[in-house]
C-alpha cells in the first residue's frame, strides 16, 4: 500500500517535472476559458428572453452544462498525450527494472502510476470546476447539477486514465500508445452513433457507449447503471494493465 | 546452510532460439562470482532471470532461500540488481533518487538518511549529491547505479558490467569496493574484461552461447595459468634430446628450427640448467623469456573448443 503510493505520487512529480503537463494545462485553461466567456455572454444576450418562457433552462444548464461537455472532448485528445509514457518511457529507458526487481507487486506499481496520472488530471478537473464558481459572485447556480457535472467528468478522466494505462503497458513506443488509446477513446465515444442513422437500435452499443454514461450523469441522473459502468471499465483496464505488465517478463 | 543464490537447471527460449541451456550454479555469502562469456553468450538473460525481470522457460531459482516465482516479494527484498544499463531517472537529483529507491525497497526514513550518507561516500558521489542525473557524466551515472544497487545492504548483489564507461582511477576504486562488499555479502559479476575478474572475483565461470563451459575458483585458476613455460630463441638449431632428459622439463615445442617453447612441471625452477645446458651446447643463445599463460588464452581455447 505504502509503495503504491510512493509511486504515485512519484508519478506526480515527475509529469509536473516536464513541461508536457504545465502546457496542456495552461492550453485546456485557455480555450476553456475562452468557451466559457462565449457562453457567459450568450447567456447575458438572452436572459431578458428567457424569463418570459415557463420552466426556462437556467444559468446552469446555459453555461456548466456545455462547458463540461467541451470539457469532456478536450479530455479525449489530451488524456494520451498524458497518459503515453507512464510504462512505456519506463521500458524504453530500462528504468522499469528498478520497479520490477524491487519488492513490488505488478498491482502496486500500476495502481501507483495510475494514481500518479489521474492526480494530473484531477487537478485539471478541479481548475475547469473554478470557472463556474466563479458565476457565484453575481449569480446562483444549480449545485446538485454542477456536482453532477464535477462527478461524471471525474469519471470520465478515470476511465480515460485506465485506458491509456493500459496501452503504455503494451505498446513499445509513446506515440504509438497515446494512438492507441486516442482510437479506443473515440471507439467508445462513437460507437452509438450508428443508432442515430439507422432505425434500429442496439443495446450493447448502447450500453457500451462513454458518452451516453457521461451525459446522463451530467445531466443530474445518478444511478447505479451508470456508475458501475465507468467502474467496470476502470477494473477492467487496470487488470489488463496488470497483466500485460506481467507478460512483460515472459517476453518471447 | 541455504546458498544465498541458487540456480538449478535454467532454460530459457526467445522463440526457437536458446539463450539459456540448462545452467546450474548456486553463490554463497562472502563470494563474488565471476560471469564471463563472450557478447551473446547468455549473461544478461540469466542475470535479469535472476532479479526477476525475466520469466525461465524452465528451471528454478532462489535467493536467500526464498523460491524467486512462488514468494517474489521476500526473495527480492535481499536484492541489489545494477542492470546493463543504468535504471536512472535523469529528471531527479541523486539525492531525491537514491531516496525513492531506498523508500522502494522499504526502508524506513532514518535508515534512508544514513545510508545514503555511507552509500554516497562509498561510491566516490557526495560532491554531485544535489546535481541532477541529467548533467552528470557517464562515469558518475554507472556510480550512481551501482550506489542504487547497494543502498539498502542487501545481501545479494547483482551487477552487470559494472565499471562501463568509468576511468581508471574510478575502475580502482569499484573494484575495491566490490572487493570489501564480497567480504560479507553475495556478489554475481557480469563482465568480458577478463583483468576484472582475475582482480576482484573469488569464483569464476564462463557461460558460452548459453552453456556453463568452466567453473572454477580463482586460485585454482591461477595456478593453471602459471603453468611453467619459456621461450628460447638461439642462433644456431640446439640439440632437443639434451634439453629434455633435464629434471622437470615436460615436453618441447618446436615453433621453428631456432626457436622453442620449453614447458616445465611448477613450483620447480630449470631455467638456469636449461641456459647452462644451451651455452654449453654453444648455439648462440638470443632470448629466454618465461611465457604466462593469460586468463585470455584459458578463454579463447575453451571458447573456441565449443563452438
């Protein structure tokens, strides 16, 4: 346990350590923001409009609502770039190792370095959650729904994060992982957009889909189904991730 | 006593090709083992098998008496493992390195502190201590790895071609501390500078495309290399017979008609009857110099031998 979190937050660190993380923060931050400002103001251009409808969508669901689904795209592209080298550079550098021939089980060092890599990405979750409550200051928000916005993007990098361990663990090369998982991502994204083409419609994809698990969370519909999901994908990946690093010392 | 490393009977495959063929050897406390062979003979596959970075096809392994594949974690905690290439993390300073490794092998804060200090003193590294890794030199990156391996005392240590890169002050200096390290605790060392071995190790071995073909201990080992031999070179061809009925003198190589290569039995000393015996036989005696066997002879023939 100690271990794990050694790594973790070694992990940590070390991405804050390389300028990689300090830009991808700083360019989320920015066309974030910049987002954010555009739905402020179309807000500000049709309030005088909204009050004259009845149940009129709020503050809430004009700007946190698009701004955490924004959120949710600019994740998928970057989450790779972040999650590329966790085991991968390890190898390619034969700094792994010093993890393998210490007392460390496989599951402490990919649970620590995906506790590390999610840190990141927690803190980036945290940074886009200020810009709605800073509405506070002039202004009342939704709290239950923009906790609800907070909670399924956190999810969401969770899942996001699993995955692209997974392909580090595999792949040879960086690039090649941050690929990888930027394809398995947007499979996941996509993978019910046929329903919408065709008539008919398939449940598993359905089911399957991030997307729909996402908005439905965010949309202030916390059940069971859609929180078991993120963690069953979670599990899954990290236990592949496990694998595929134990396999590593079988190499052929 | 359980031996400290004990291989039995170690295959390994990368696909069809054998890396490792049925190799069997066991280290105890207070030797250092000498891993010779030459490029692609197997040595690194056995030593990452050994640290647990690489699964045997077949075999068994264990240190400290800890089975390597049923109970990892215990037979790794007595590990110290310097692989062929350093395992640096370049970003940290070697202070804040050699603190996550102590931290990765369980040590508790205090007993980081000091040992870092000893280990820092050990390795010659305590003037670059907040340099980061990045910026030092190749020399003082293989010290840094090599103070990774013996942090926290274990009692094995594992060190693949350790004075890579280092120059010779600093070869000196490794050396002897591998030397006082053998002392009290377990020690395999991979090299093919044959000089190295002969210095610092009390074991040697030399594996041959994956194959134990010599296993020896350093003394006996140097007693074959003394074997007696001299060189004579003379104007004129001498007379073979009268050299050979001398005492000791064991059979006569004839390189060409003035030039011989006499060998005789050791600890016995003819030189002085076979130079009386060649003045007086008047054949313009040139050079008689005794000839040493190197460990590089011993290596070549028993390499060449089996392949």
């Amino acid at each position: 346990m100690n271990t794990t979190f050694l790594i973790a937050t070694r992990e940590f660190k070390s991405l804050f350590l390389s300028p990689l993380a300090w830009t991808v923060l700083a360019v989320l931050q920015v066309i974030l923001g910049y987002l954010f400002l555009t739905q402020v103001e179309t807000f500000t251009l049709i309030q005088t409009k909204l009050v004259a409808i009845e149940d009129a969508p709020g503050l809430t669901d004009i700007v946190v609502t698009p701004l955490f689904s924004n959120a949710g795209v600019m994740l998928l592209l970057v989450t790779p770039l972040l999650t590329m080298r966790l085991i991968c550079e390890e190898r390619r550098h034969k700094t792994l190792s010093l993890l393998l021939s210490a007392p460390i089980s496989n599951p402490a060092i990919i649970i620590g370095k995906y506790l590390g890599a999610l840190g990141l990405l927690l803190v980036l979750v945290c940074l886009i959650s200020l810009m709605p409550f800073s509405l506070l200051l002039g202004g009342t928000l939704d709290m239950g729904k923009l906790f609800a916005n907070i909670l399924a993007l956190v999810l969401l990098v969770s899942a996001f994060t699993s995955i692209g361990l997974m392909m580090s663990t595999w792949a040879e090369h960086p690039t090649v992982a941050a690929i990888g998982t930027l394809g398995i991502l947007l499979f996941f994204w996509v993978i019910d957009w046929t329903n919408s083409v065709k008539d008919q419609r398939s449940e598993l994809f359905e089911y399957l889909s991030i997307l729909r698990h996402f908005q439905k969370i965010q949309s202030g519909q916390i059940n069971t189904i859609d929180l078991s999901y993120f963690v069953l994908l979670i599990a899954t990946f990290l236990l592949l991730s496990i694998t595929c690093l134990a396999n590593e010392r079988l190499q052929k | 006593m359980t031996h400290l490393i004990k291989v039995d009977h170690l295959w390994r495959y990368y696909g069809k090709h054998c890396a490792v063929k049925d190799l069997s050897f066991s280290v105890d406390r207070g030797e250092v083992l000498g891993f010779l062979g030459p490029n692609g003979a197997g040595k690194t596959t056995t030593l990452q098998i050994i640290t647990g970075n690489l699964a045997p096809s077949a075999g068994y392994v264990s240190i400290n008496g800890f089975d390597l594949l049923r109970s990892p974690l215990q037979a790794k905690r007595s590990l110290g493992y310097l692989p062929d290439t350093p395992p640096l993390y370049k970003e940290l300073t070697v202070h804040e390195f050699l603190t996550y490794c102590g931290q990765l092998q369980g040590l508790t804060p205090s007993t980081i502190k000091t040992a870092i200090h000893t280990t820092l003193e050990r390795c010659g590294l305590t003037s670059v201590d907040t340099r980061l890794i990045a910026n030092l030199s190749k020399g003082f990156q293989q010290r840094v790895g090599i103070a990774q391996a013996i942090l926290h005392n274990p009692d094995v240590i594992i060190l693949d071609e350790p004075t890579v890169g280092l120059d010779p002050i600093q070869i000196k200096e490794i050396r002897a501390l591998i030397r006082d390290l053998g002392q009290d605790h377990g020690i395999i060392l991979s090299t093919h500078i044959l000089s190295e071995v002969q210095e610092t190790c009390t074991q040697v071995q030399i594996i041959h495309q994956g194959e134990l073909i010599f296993k020896d201990n350093i003394t006996h080992l140097n007693q074959t290399m003394n074997q007696g031999c001299l060189h004579i070179k003379t104007q004129r061809p001498p007379n073979t017979t009268e050299l050979l009925v001398l005492p000791h003198v064991e059979r006569i190589e004839t390189l060409s008609p003035t030039e011989l290569n006499i060998h005789y039995t050791l600890p016995y000393e003819p030189s002085q009857r076979i130079a009386e015996t060649l003045i007086t036989q008047c054949c313009g005696l040139l050079e008689m110099t005794p000839v040493k066997k190197s460990m590089e002879d011993i290596f070549l023939t028993l390499t060449q031998e089996h392949s």
